[in-house]
C-alpha cells in the first residue's frame, strides 16, 4: 500500500480532498482483485462514470461507484456475491495491504423496473487515509440483463500509483462508443448533474468523437430497450432547475473546481443538433506561430515528475477540458511579476527545452506562450471561453504529459486495446522472471519483481528477474 504522503501530494495537485484520491486508488485495485477472480474475470462488463474515468480519460471527474453489466444473472446471488468479494477483498489486502472486511460488506438483491435481478452493494475498506470508523465504501451496482449492443474490450485502466503491478491491471469494459451511448441514454431518462457533465465533456473531445451514424445507432437500441425514444432536446429543457439545485453537491467534490453550469446546459442545443445530424462540423485552425518563435512544432510526449511547474499541470488540464479562463502569476524574464488571464490551448517544447504553456489572452485575443518554469500558480476562474484552437490539453490523444512518474499518458479511445505507459527519458530494463518466464520493463537496473500473472493467468510468486536487454 502506497503511504499517506503520495495520497496527500497528488490531492494537492489535483486540488482535491486526500479521501477523493484515495477513494481513486482503491477502486484502481478493487477492479484489479475482480478481474483476477476466475469466476468474475469473463463475465462482468465494466462501465458507467468511473469506467470512463479508469479506461478513457485520465482528467476527468474522479467517481466513486463500480458498475457492472454481468453475463450470468445467477451470480446476482448474496451468498455467492459474499463468498467472491471475501476472495477477492482478500486478494486486495496480500497484494496492498488495504483492509477490505469481509463482515462489513452488503448486498441488497432487488427486482429492476423490468422485472429482473439486480443488486446495489457496499464495499467497505481501510486505505491510506481513511478513518478508522465509519469506514469508507464503494458503491457496487450490479444488472444482469443491460443491452450490449457492442463487444466488450479488454483495457488497461489508468492507475497513477507508485505500486501499481508491473504488467498494469486490466478489465473488461464497454466499448467507448457504449459508453458514450449509455451517458447519453441516462441524460435523457433521468436527467442528473453528473450525466450532463459526463455528455458535454464527452462531446468536446471532438477527436474522440463517434462516427454519428454508428452512434445514434447504438444510442437507439439503448433507448429502445429501456422504453423512451431517441432523446430530444425538448425532453431535457424541463428539467435544468433540478440540474442547477444538483449541480454542487452532487459534482463538486469530485472536480477541482466548481464549474458554471450555463456553460454546461447552453452546449446542449449543438449537441442536439449534432445527434440528428442538423450540423455541419467545423474544424478550428492551428495556432499560429511567427516562423521565429524558437519552437519546435510538435506536442511534448514526455515531461519526467518533479520538474518545477509539474504542480499546475492537472489544474491547466482541468481548466482547458472545460472551456474555463484560469489566472496565472506569472514572472517574466525580467523578473517582473503579474498576473493574466488566459486560455489555455497546448504544451509545447522550445528548441532550448523549455516546456512553454500555448494559450491566448483573454482579454485581447492575442496568442501568448509562457515559459512552465516561470509559473507561480494557476488559478481557475469562473469565466468560460469559446476555444479559438483545439485544445490540446484535454484527453483527447496527443499528449502524455505524466501527473507522477508511473502515470500514463493520454490517448484517444479505440486506438487500442492496451495503452502504453508514457515514461521517463533513457533506456529501459527488460527483465525475465526466473519462475514463469514473463518479462517486465523498468526504468532503473533493478531486478526484483512483485507477485505477478504468468503468461496463463495464475499467479506467479517469483521475486526475482534476469536481465535480458536495454532499450532505448
């Protein structure tokens, strides 16, 4: 188990309370004890907001529940639910060491408005941080009879900790079109803070964007099985004051900063239009750069932890992803300090390897770059901005720029099945485990291996690795 420190650095970072980052951490290894259970691995389909956030989009909103579609209505069963979450809280604790009592987890069994089984459960756990009493839970929300329209993908799930298994961990999720799909279904149906948030947001990471077509497709036979039709504008309108009165207690925990809502809802209506095709897509033009700007005209792909400015990167990240002008103090090379708003687009290197933030003043338009070294501090306002270039920042597939050394860097969805590990610069170790065969990567000359997966799925207990190549 990471200690309490690396959870309190990154709440720092990610300006939120240290139990949202654990709670992060927990889930993390809580879905890697499921799929290493032989009776769940197969047949639970991970999804919801925290799939999204664990297979998709590493800045997000972080969530707090596990939800699944599984293939086998007869494990919604309390005495089989009980028996494979001692197993697999038990696994939890020998891997980690986080507490996950076996007497202080719940399954309540209900019959869904279809008719048909399903389950809400609580799981409760002791990691970093928590409390001793009450302890924290996870919340399980568990249907048997969903439609999956797509085929599921195997994906490893970001998990940003320093003692994240050497192979990563991976699950069995829904495809991303499903996903996107199924948030668009639930903003229709009910309506709630966190589905507008999650369907906007989506929709903004226009390179992740569905093709339309397959999209509505997929979105009608969402619908299709739960009774409504395809959604229109005109059935959400009624509901934006319960929006509003959900909006801060139900988001603001889970994001850095709180949001303006207007910025949300006043979105929808190009939404709307995109679904049923009333829209032509416009393509923003590339910031452009004098031919002396000292840069060199490619997205940065690697920026090692403990760099100075490393701090406000997830705040920028957050700010660009959600159309929000932040306020930086700024020192300029003559030492004179100040402060500006700006819109934040992208990060670059300077042929001297510098990071430069690229962004725009707000006040007059004017494209800017600013030396990352050279910022003080970042703070996100509540003024909202129409982005002039894509913003790069956000999750959608160009940048990989680490919030700690072991985090992964972001990709577009569907551009396969298994994500890299962006990674620090020089060589990389290849080691082979003396008991299974398996190889592992590592950045330092170190052969020790944690308890692992061998090639056919059992766990391996061996220690040690032999060196077999460097790459670089």
């Amino acid at each position: 188990m990471i200690d309490k420190r690396e959870i309190l650095d990154l709440a720092a970072q990610n300006s939120l309370t240290p139990h949202v980052i654990e709670k992060d951490y927990v889930l993390g290894w809580m879905l890697a004890g499921i799929y290493a259970h032989e009776e769940l691995a197969e047949k639970w389909i991970f999804k919801g907001g925290t799939c999204l956030k664990k297979c998709f989009f590493e800045t997000y909103r972080f969530s707090e529940d596990l939800d699944f579609t599984l293939r086998d209505e007869a494990q919604l069963d309390e005495a089989l639910l009980k028996r494979v979450f001692a197993d697999v809280g038990a696994w939890v604790y020998e891997e980690t060491g986080i507490e996950v009592p076996a007497d202080q987890q719940e399954f309540d069994i209900y019959r869904n408005p279809r008719g048909n089984l399903s389950c809400q459960g609580k799981i409760s756990y002791k990691g970093p941080v928590s409390p001793t009493r009450p302890l924290p839970r996870i919340k399980l929300d568990l249907t048997a009879d969903e439609h999956v329209v797509l085929p599921p993908e195997t994906v490893e799930i970001f998990h940003p900790y320093s003692d994240a298994p050497e192979e990563g961990i991976e699950v069995l999720a829904y495809d991303y079109v499903e996903a996107f799909a199924e948030k668009f279904r639930a903003l229709a149906e009910r309506t709630r803070p966190r589905d507008l948030y999650d369907v906007v947001n989506l929709y903004r990471n226009a390179d992740a964007r569905p093709e339309r077509v397959q999209f509505v497709d997929v979105l009608r036979q969402k619908c299709a099985f739960k009774g409504i039709n395809l959604p229109q504008l005109v059935d959400i309108a009624p509901h934006r004051g319960d929006v509003e009165a959900g909006w801060i207690g139900m988001l603001n925990h889970q994001l850095p900063a709180l949001l303006p809502i207007a910025s949300f809802w006043d979105t929808l209506p190009e939404i709307f239009d995109w679904l049923h095709g009333q829209v032509v897509e416009s393509v923003l033009p590339v910031m452009a750069m004098a031919a002396s700007a000292p840069l060199i005209h490619e997205r940065i792909v690697d920026f090692p932890a403990g760099t100075h400015g490393q701090s406000f990167i997830e705040t920028i990240r957050f700010a660009g992803g959600n159309r929000l002008v932040v306020e930086i103090d700024y020192r300029d090379q003559k030492g004179k300090r100040s402060t500006r708003a700006i819109e934040a687009y992208s990060l670059r290197r300077s042929k001297a390897g510098d990071v430069l933030l690229m962004a725009v003043r707000a006040d007059d338009g004017q494209p800017r770059s600013y030396l990352l070294n050279s910022i003080l501090g970042v703070t996100p306002t509540q003024r909202t901005f129409t982005p002039r270039y894509p913003v790069e920042l956000t999750p959608t597939g160009f940048q990989s720029i680490p919030a700690t050394a072991r985090s992964t860097g972001i990709v577009a969805p569907r551009t396969s099945a298994r994500r890299r590990r962006a990674s620090s610069s020089g060589p990389t170790y290849v080691f082979r485990c003396t008991v299974c065969g398996k190889l592992f990567e590592r950045k330092t000359h170190d052969s020790t291996l944690r308890s692992h997966k061998n090639r056919a799925g059992y766990q391996c207990y061996g220690t040690y690795g032999t060196y077999v190549r460097t790459k670089y």
